[in-house]
C-alpha cells in the first residue's frame, strides 16, 4: 500500500502528498509497452491480494496499481479523497 504523507486542501483543489512511484500505474505502463508478462501480472495480483486483506478495496483498477524500478507494487486508491473531502466539509 502506498504511503500517504497528508493532504491540504487548496480550494477547489486537494493537494495529496503520497510515496512517488517512479514507473507510475499498471494502467499508464500497459499504455506505453503493451501486454504485460505473465510473471509481473502474477507479482501485481499477490500485492493486490495483500492489500485486500487489511482493506477492503473491492475496486482495485489498472490506475490503481503504482510501480516502482525497485519491483515494488503498491495499491493507491484515490477514492479515499472523497472521504477526506467530506471530512474537511464536517469540521
């Protein structure tokens, strides 16, 4: 799971500040080099399941899924910034 170091919000903007990933998501990677080898979809799949279990992250997309060039997979889920919005709203 990516760290998430705190957000701002910046009317009409948040500003998020999370771990860079320098390869960026699965989604922006298939776009550049076309299908992904099988080994790398199953390493994807592992770290996906891995944050399933502590999260309840039942829509997991390609956007989703950041990469480093460590070979490190972390899930980012950016729905979460709606909960933060609403938090913001309340207080």
């Amino acid at each position: 799971i990516i760290l998430f170091y705190g957000a701002l919000p910046s009317a009409p903007n948040i500003c998020i500040c999370m771990e860079f990933t320098d390869k960026g998501s699965l989604d922006g990677i298939y776009k550049k080099i076309g299908a992904i080898d099988i080994d790398v979809v199953a390493h994807v799949a592992i770290a996906d399941s891995k944050a399933w279990c502590i999260f309840m992250i039942t829509d997991i997309k390609p956007s989703d899924v950041m990469c480093n060039s460590k070979g490190q997979i972390k899930v980012c889920d950016f729905s979460v910034s709606g909960q933060f919005i609403s938090l913001i709203a309340d207080t």
